[in-house]
C-alpha cells in the first residue's frame, strides 16, 4: 500500500528541528560520501532568459545511511525586494529510494540553512584551534543567524562579532541570539570582527570581496558559507594563498566556490584545495598542521547535505503527525 506524502511548511520545521541536532548527522554523511557509499550528481545551475538577473538550480543527492534519495529546486530573484517578494525560496522533494515513493515536499530554505549552517561548524570542530575563542559572522540574515548558533556549539567561544550591511537588523540578532546562547554578542565593522576573531564564518550573497587579506590573522580558522555560483565571492582573492583549504566537494568548488574566481585567475592552481572536509573527518587528509596555519573550509553546500537534513525532519515528522498529508494514488 502506497504511502501518504507529507506537506510541510517552513514554520513547523522551525518549531521542531534545531540546527544544533543536525550536526553529528551533517558530519558523518561528510565522512561517508567520502568512502563511496553515496551517490551525487552534479549541481545544475543556470540563468534564466526573462530579462532580469534570475537563477534557478537543482541539487540531488542519495545517501546509503539515511536511505534517501531527495531533490531540491532553488530559485534568486535580486529584484524581488521590489515586489514585496522573498529574493530566494526553495522546495525539497524526498522519496523512498527502492520503490520510488514521494514521502515529504517541504519547504528547502529551512533545511538549506540548516545544513549548511552544520557545515561550518563541522569545519570548525575539525579545523579550527582548540582555544578558539572570539568568533566573529560576516551576514547575519537567516543563514547566518542559523551559522552563530551551529558554530558556537563546537567551541567555547566567549565573545561573538557579528557585521551585517543592515546594522539595525544586527543589532536586533545581537540582542536575541546573545540571550538565547547566553555569551556576549557585540555588533562590529568586517575590519574590527575579522581582526579580533579566532574563528570567522562569512554568510553572505556578496559578489565582491568583504573580507580583506590583511585582516586575517594566523592561527584563523574560516568557514566560508556563502559561495555557491561563480560570480559571488567573499574573501580577497590574495588571502586564499596564505590557507589550507578545504571543500566539502572539490570538483564543485571549483567551479563555483569561494577559491572558483581566484583559479580563474590564476591566483590558485586547481590543485589548490588540500583535500575535502570528509577526508579530514575521516583521517585520510591531515588537518591543521600548527596553531599558525590559516584554515579554510570552501563551502559550497551539496546534495547530501540535504538529504541528511530532510531524514532528520521527515523522521520528526512522521513520529509527531505534522504536516499535511496527502495519498496521490
């Protein structure tokens, strides 16, 4: 007998899914992709002919451990502000892989931000120094308010920088997140936050360098969320030479990484990642050598990810009768 799909909404994955539950399971899906044990296709990412900067993309992915196969649709429209319209907005469609069955359709933003969220923080728990303490985040909008809760989990970190070009959106999240996590949190310039800071986590839609070479320091550790097409870029391209840099899928962050712009340049050779964060996880690829080494995890999210985030919120679901549900046949 056919199963019913599960139709969830954004609100009721906030309610029940904390990003902070998603790491340990973000981490090992990490390390598994790495043995073979999954499949993923490739990213497709493409601009639409409608007359105005508009892009869609679909990200796939199965994994062996969570038994899933799902499929997201992610679509940017920059003149969306305009019309009272988010500028992005996403769904993920998850089936049962051996008899093809549609088990959730749900809303993609939550999960996109939750996973890679975990993601930075996977990346500081195994590349950052142990006596991290200040971190600082470069766009505090949802995924970044999503990226300070993850990654403040896997250090003690006693002082939190956070910058955002919306100062008073900033202040607000400082005011909020600082009593929700209960350490201090003090809005900052992108200078004074990279500067003072043990660990820097960038989440934003940038298309031109915020974070400057001369204001990372040695022994930082930075996970780079926001880079996921080719034009955006966060970091000068003249920092990358001075890191060790890692990518949750190499191929992909090539192409369209934080390191793509720099290789199209020739500041980076392709050989420029030192492995991925699931070899690093899994102790074939050395981590942090020195407590100088400037660390850099190039994330630009993939389809794994995703399908290890919607099992948690499907298995959520199904055990708590949320949703929607409807019998297609």
């Amino acid at each position: 007998m056919a199963r019913e799909t599960i139709i969830l909404k954004r609100n009721e994955i906030a309610d029940q899914i904390n990003v902070v539950d998603t790491i340990d399971a973000i981490e090992q899906a990490m390390g598994q992709f790495e043995l073979g044990h999954d499949y993923l296709p490739p990213k497709a990412i493409y601009e639409l002919p409608v007359g105005e900067p508009a892009w869609a993309a679909c990200i796939t992915g199965f994994t062996n451990a969570a038994n899933l196969l799902s499929i997201k649709v992610g679509q940017e429209r920059s003149y969306n502000t305009e019309r009272d319209l988010p500028t992005t907005n996403s769904w993920i469609a998850c089936f049962e892989p051996v008899t093809g069955e549609l088990l959730m359709l749900c809303d993609g933003m939550l999960p996109t931000m939750y996973r890679t969220a975990a993601a930075a923080a996977v990346g500081t728990r195994h590349l950052a120094r142990q006596d991290s303490r200040v971190l600082a985040v470069i766009g505090v909008g949802q995924l970044g308010q999503q990226c300070v809760r993850a990654v403040h989990s896997v250090r003690n970190f006693q002082h939190i920088l956070i910058h955002d070009a919306m100062e008073t959106m900033a202040e607000q999240v400082a005011t909020q997140l600082s009593a929700e996590l209960n350490t201090p949190i003090t809005v900052s310039s992108a200078q004074k936050a990279c500067e003072e800071a043990d660990v820097i986590v960038t989440a934003t839609n940038s298309r031109e360098a915020i974070v400057a070479a001369d204001w990372v320091g040695p022994g930082t550790h930075m996970s780079c969320m926001g880079s996921d097409m080719h034009e955006k870029i966060e970091c000068e391209a003249e920092l990358l030479p001075r890191c060790r840099i890692y990518a949750d899928q190499i191929e992909h962050a090539l192409q369209r990484g934080e390191v793509s712009q720099a290789v199209e340049k020739g500041v980076l050779e392709k050989t420029c990642h030192v492995g991925s964060l699931g070899q690093v996880i899994n102790g074939s690829v050395p981590g942090r050598q020195n407590e100088t080494d400037i660390t850099m995890f190039d994330g630009v999210g993939i389809g794994i990810q995703d399908t290890t985030v919607v099992r948690t919120i499907y298995d959520q679901a199904e055990q708590r009768g949320l949703g929607l549900r409807l019998a297609f046949s």
